[in-house]
C-alpha cells in the first residue's frame, strides 16, 4: 500500500535503468545519504565514530572490493587481509616521504598501488579456478605479510616494526594522527565510501561488470562469445585490490593509527572480509554494505548488552558473543544462503502486496 | 521491517555503553579469552583484588572509591580502541591495557585526551624519557631493561666475559618482541657475543623450524621474548631438543606457572626475569585473606591468587592507588582528575619502607620517578622455576641495568618520535 511502484512512470531509457528505478527507494536513498552527511556529523562523538560508523564505512569499502573480485568476477579471495596491508604500507611510505601532498592523493595512490600488486598475484587466476585460487591468494596473504615484517624500509627502520599514522589535514582540519576529530574522520571515510560505492555500482553495471559476471557463470561460454579471461580476470583483481587498498590505507592512517602488520592485516581479517560478503550477499551493492554492518555492529552492540546492560564478566559475555554470531551466521546461510541483500529483496517483494497479499 | 528493527535494538544497545560514574575510575583492559587468555585473566584478577582490598579495607584511596570498570580485549588492538573509546567518557583515570600493541595505539590518544598510560613492563621503552611521553609512565622496568639484565647476568655466570659466545633471541614477531633487538645488538657489539633473532608469528603454538635451527645452531643461551600459548610451546620445544633449562632465560611476560606446569618436570630450572617477588609470603595477603577472598569478593573466586602474573597485576595496582595517594596530596582534593594523576605519577616515591608499610616488604624496587624519567630505576631480578615443588625461587637481587647502553638508545628512539609526531621536548 505505501510501498509501490504503479504510477512511477518511465519515459527513457536513462529512468528505466537507474539504480533505484522506485520513487520511494529513490527518496529513501536521498534521505539516508542527507542523514548521513547532514545529520551524523554533528551528533557523532569519539565513541560512535571508532566503535561504530568508522571501521562501518571502512570495512564496507573493503567487503565492496572482495565483492567485485568474489561475488561479481567469480574469483574467489583470501588475500584480502594482505591487500589490506598493502595499502596501509603504501599510504604510510607515501605519507612519511611526501609529506606536502594531500592525503586524499596518498590514499588514492595507495589504492593504485594495490591494485598493481593484485593483478600480480591474480595472474595465476588465468590458469587455476576455484579452491587452488583461494590456496594462491592464501599465499599472497602469507607472503606480504611476511614481506612488511621483514624488511625494515617498510616500516621505516622503527625500533618496533609499528607503523604510526603522522597528523595530516584535508581543508585544514586533521584527518589522521590522534588530533583528529570525530567528525573528521568520519566524514572523509564517509566521502570516500559515497565516491567508491557509486563507482562500483556503475562499474558492476557497465561493460566490464557484464563481462566478470559471464566469466563467473561459465568462462568458457564467456571466451566464445568474445570475453578477454585475461583482461576480465585482471581488471577484476585490479578494481578489487584498488578497493580493499583504500580500505587498508583508511583503516591503518584515520581508524587505528598505528598498526603492526600481523595483527592488524593477519588472515583473521581476509576470513572477516570474506564473511562480510557471504552474509550480506555476493554480487550486491547492497549486500557488502549490509554484511559489514552485521560483522561489525552485532558483536558491539552484543558486548553493550551483555556486558552494559545485564552486567555480565566480560570473559562469559565475549565467548557467549562469538558464540551467537556464530549461530546467527549459521542460522542466516540456511534460511537465505544468497545473504542480507536477498532478504531485503524478498521483503521488498512482500511490502509491495502488503497488505493484500493476493 | 525487521531492519528498522534491528537498527532500533542497535541504537538501544550501544546507547546503553558505560554508564557514568561519580568515584576513581580505573578501567581494566583485560584479555580473557583468545590465545593470550590463560595468562591475562590472572593478570586482571590480581589488578582488580587489590582495588577490592582497597574499598573494602579503607574505604577506598582518601574516602573515594575505586570503580574498576571492565573490559574485554582479546588483546587485540581494534577491540583495544574500542574498550578504551567506551571508558573514556566515564572519567577514566588511567588506562593499563597490558598489551604492547594497544599501547602503541593509546600513546597518541592519550597525549591528546590528557589521561595517563601506565605500561609497567611493557608498552614502548623510550616512553621512559618524559620529556617526550608527557602522558606515559613504565616504571619499574622495560622491555631494554630486561634484555640488559640477562645479558648482566650472563656475563656474571661467565666470569665477565660473552667473549665468542653465541646468544639466541627467540621473540614474538610483534612489536612486544622486536623491542629488545636494538639493545641487544649494542649488547652484542660491546661485549662480543654472537646474536642470532628468531621470529615467532604469533600466537606461536607451532615452532619446530625455529627449534630446529636452534638445534643445528646449538647458541650457548636462549633468551626469549614470548607471551601467551607461545612460552609454553617454547619451553615444550626446548624440552623436547633437550636444550639445558638452565641456559634458557625468558622476560619476564615469559615467567608464569601457566608457562612452565604444561611441560612438567622438562621445564625444571627454566629461568625468567621479574621485576616483582612472587609467592604469598607477604603480609599483604592476609589482609587479601580477610577482606577479599573469605568475603567472596575476590575476581573469579580467587582461583589464581599468589601466582606470578596475579602478583604482577596487583603490583601494578599497587603503582597506580599510590600514585592516586600522591596526587590527592598534591591537589588537596580526594576526587582527583587525570592530568592530576599525571602530576601524582611524575612525584611518584614508592621507598622500600613505604612498601613493607602496604605489606609487601621487598617486592617491588624502589620507584622514583621524575619529570624527564617516567621509568624508574629499570632493575630487575632472576627467578627459576623449580618443578617438583612448583614454585618459582629468586635467585638474584635487583640488578641496575646497563644505564651506559639504554640512555643514549632510549633518548634516540624518543626523539626521532617526537620529530615524527611534532612534539617538542620539555623542559625539565
């Protein structure tokens, strides 16, 4: 009744294919981003920023870029921590050796940089598919992580082998560093998850979308009717690298700070990642959003229940907290294994009958 | 539907985070759960019964009580970030997160909040030098404290001389473990021992390749910088290659009961340094007895009390209520905020007179702390483990550190932070 599309009429082609071709969605989309940008900036404090909305915005660029690789292309990833660490070490060289640039120049770099290095390792894609591809972005894991713990440039020769995030501006007001408002960095999280999601969205739906996606279905019918698998598997190893790149460097240089690379980028964080787009749904937008908000938010906000609310030892509340996000995990594969986006889908589908559901 | 739901159940929840409080507030940071669980929950349970002892005993510290509000951080850093984000609001005092890494994490957050950090025997070393690290004290000892007294003790094995002999390191692959690095290769430099580093990836259950190289290598001593499930697959390996116990030394986060019982009678006469006293025959514990763990108030029932990390945690307890004493002093006023623990801290006397008077005679060394020298004295002794009786025996005195050696490493690594943070030394 209040959800419904009769009325909402098309007169192009450009309104037909919009990403939210319902009025109401549309409005609804207009309104949250107003929200987001207009409303939480002043509300927000230390503790919503780097408990909540901050590793939210971060985590949700990364789980877009495994989403590209995994969910459009097919490729499956388990390097995603690795790549993650690429980006924080990128950023890190970039911001301690040039420090006059703008750091919004260094975080797209990083991303580049990124991008470089998971096209390298996603060369043995062309030849292996499936489980042996995730053992070789297992190694790639491995190795880089290796790699920033062992050779000291890296870290810049640091007595401990931490990196730590110096204090850089963007419009004068400190982005990175510990000066750093809340405000700040969320808003320049905030910005680059806007910019990113719309080019992803408009990636996923163009051209190159359309080939990863007939590569994921069956290469090789893909390979007759004219997909490159070489260009389409690496500019999906490039696009994605480049996001979870920008996601390293956001999540090393505005969330934590300083960052040690083991702990901070080990392969916890590809599984983390991975999770993040099966639960909210492979091949959707919508769905890496929604899966980070699911990883991220649910064990917070079960800690500030159990712990906050019933008083519970923390010991007793955080093993209980693994163990309900395991069995909510578990319980969400098996009533919707396509994850979140296809139960907003389906609810979608339901509210347009509501209420009258013949 | 259900998300409006969901959003609304999240709203709820997170709003609900750290309810406010009027007394001292002394946030615990604590690990009990994940790989490093075993040794950080005793740590939390020593911290948590002296501030009990404290309350019910006195009263608190000058009338005012002593919240110690929890919080679980699996010693992981984001979760650190987000303990520390939680607590902060309800007028924390001073945070010790017993992790090398959400140290690391804090230093800056603290500069810029105006809360103290104290990291007794962890943490950054050159954070000694309080010119730099306004906010950030270590006493009674540090990571390149310790590493220097093992070496002093080898040398005093060896009759002043390291000359050709071989010295494995065998460290967590963290920022914990690579601290001593720099000190030890000036060690090794100037009394000429050979030094070969040994990375362990944390958690570190699996080392056979690095015991194995041990083995083909055969160094004359092993010291080891390890914390977690890492120490007791260590002492396991060590064990199992038939390594001499003896000759094996670990820092003093690789000295626990937890550490050396797994491995029984292999682990016997295992070395570790300390910068404490272990065991339960101090006074204080009778009042523990009484006030504590009789009236059932004691954290998780009491279960690890008298061991080496409990001791250690309630040490560090024992710092900071006193440190509180002193600033409470200094303002006048019992209900003292953190920049006024700061000053209490930086005034720090703890004289071995006054700890025999707090019931610990001879525990601790003696800490004074100063403006420009937020480490104290850095002294520490060795223990050894004894297997058949389960105990832990000291077996030196407090030992001075090679000050020669630290002081111009420490005030280095300080000021090439301040130049990479913009700060500007103090004057002191």
């Amino acid at each position: 009744m209040l959800y419904r599309e009769a009325g909402d009429f098309k007169t192009g082609y450009r309104a037909d294919g919009q990403t939210f071709p319902i009025r109401l969605d549309r409005w609804g989309y207009y309104i949250l981003l107003a929200v987001a940008v207009l409303v939480v900036p002043f509300l927000i404090n230390d503790y919503w920023a780097n408990a909540v909305f901050v590793p939210f915005l971060i985590y949700a660029i990364a789980a877009l870029g495994l989403n590209i690789l995994t969910g459009y292309a097919g490729q499956v990833s388990l390097g995603t921590g690795g790549f993650m660490a690429v980006g924080a070490y990128a950023v890190y060289k970039l911001m301690t050796a040039f420090p006059d640039i703008s750091i919004v120049i260094h975080i797209l770099l990083a991303g580049g940089i990124t991008a470089i290095v998971g096209m390298l390792f996603g060369l043995p894609s062309l030849r292996i598919k499936g489980f042996y591809l995730a053992v070789a972005t297992l190694a790639a894991q491995f190795f880089l992580v290796w790699l920033f713990n062992k050779v000291p440039w890296f870290y810049n020769y640091s007595a401990s082998g931490q990196i730590t995030a110096p204090t850089r501006t963007v419009l004068g007001h400190a982005v990175t560093g510990p000066a750093t408002s809340a405000p700040a960095k969320y808003l320049i999280c905030l910005a680059f998850v806007l910019v990113l999601a719309w080019v992803a969205r408009n990636l996923t739906r163009g051209t190159s979308g359309r080939k990863w996606m007939a590569i994921r279905d069956m290469d090789i019918a893909a390979e007759i009717i004219g997909v490159n698998p070489l260009t389409a598997k690496l500019s999906a190893f490039a696009a994605s690298s480049f996001f979870v790149g920008i996601a390293g460097a956001l999540l090393f240089s505005v969330y934590l700070g300083a960052a040690e690379v083991g702990e901070a980028f080990g392969i916890n964080k590809s599984f983390l990642v991975l999770f993040m787009i099966i639960i909210g749904g492979l091949g959707s937008i919508f769905g890496s959003f929604a899966g980070a908000a699911f990883m991220v938010l649910l064990p917070v906000l079960l800690k500030n229940l159990l712990v906050g609310q019933l008083g519970w030892p923390t010991d007793l509340a955080a093993h209980i907290e693994l163990m309900i996000v395991g069995a909510l995990i578990v319980l969400f594969l098996i009533v919707e294994p396509h994850g979140l986006a296809r139960l907003w889908a389906l609810t979608k589908e339901k509210l347009r009958l509501w209420p009258f559901p013949h | 539907m259900t998300k409006l739901r969901f959003a609304a159940l999240v709203a709820a929840g997170l709003m609900a985070a750290a309810p406010a409080l009027a007394d001292l507030v002394v946030p615990n940071l604590s690990y009990r759960t994940g790989p490093y669980g075993a040794n950080g929950t005793q740590y939390a349970d020593g911290f948590n019964d002296y501030f009990t002892l404290l309350n019910e005993r006195d009263g608190g510290i000058g009338g005012e009580k002593i919240q110690v509000p929890e919080c679980e951080t699996a010693y992981n850093t984001e979760k650190g970030v987000e303990c520390y984000e939680s607590t902060k609001g309800s007028g924390a005092l001073i945070y010790n997160p017993l992790s090398t890494g959400i140290t690391y994490q804090l230093i800056p957050k603290v500069s810029v909040d105006k809360i103290p950090l104290y990291t007794p025997g962890y943490g950054r070393t050159s954070a000694k030098n309080g010119k730099v690290f306004e906010w950030v004290f270590n006493a009674p000892a540090n990571y390149w404290d310790g590493a220097s007294v093992a070496i002093k003790y080898l040398l005093d094995e060896n009759g002043g001389d390291l000359n050709g002999k071989k010295i494995a390191l065998v460290y967590h692959n963290s920022a914990f473990g690579k601290e001593p690095i720099r000190t030890l290769q000036d060690l090794s430099a100037k009394h000429g021992f050979t030094l070969t580093e040994i990375p362990v990836d944390a958690p570190g259950q699996e080392q056979k390749s690095q015991w194995l190289q041990i083995r083909r290598d055969k160094p004359d001593y092993v010291i080891m910088y390890g914390w977690g499930v890492m120490n007791q697959a260590a002492i396991q390996e060590a064990a199992n290659i038939r390594f001499p116990m003896e000759n094996f030394i670990g820092i003093w986060w690789s000295g626990s009961e937890v550490d050396v019982t797994p491995v029984g009678a292999g682990a016997n006469g295992y070395k570790a340094l300390t910068f404490h006293g272990v065991g339960m025959d101090y006074p204080v514990y009778d009042d523990l007895k009484t006030h504590v763990i009789d009236a059932g108030k004691a954290s998780q029932d009491g279960q690890h009390v008298g061991s080496v990390l409990y001791s250690r945690g309630l040490y560090a307890a024992l710092v900071i209520s006193e440190a509180i004493r002193k600033a409470q002093e200094i303002a006048g006023t019992s209900a003292i905020n953190a920049s006024q623990l700061r000053d209490g801290f930086e005034q720090l006397d703890i004289t071995p007179e006054r700890l025999a008077e707090l019931g610990l005679p001879d525990f601790g060394p003696e800490i004074k702390m100063s403006c420009d020298n937020h480490g104290g004295s850095g002294m520490a002794r060795m223990q050894q483990w004894d297997a058949e009786a389960g105990q832990w025996n000291l077996i030196t005195e407090f030992t001075e550190p090679d000050q020669e050696i630290l002081n111009p490493l420490i005030l280095e690594d300080s000021e090439a932070y301040g130049a990479e943070a913009g700060i500007t030394p103090r004057d002191c």
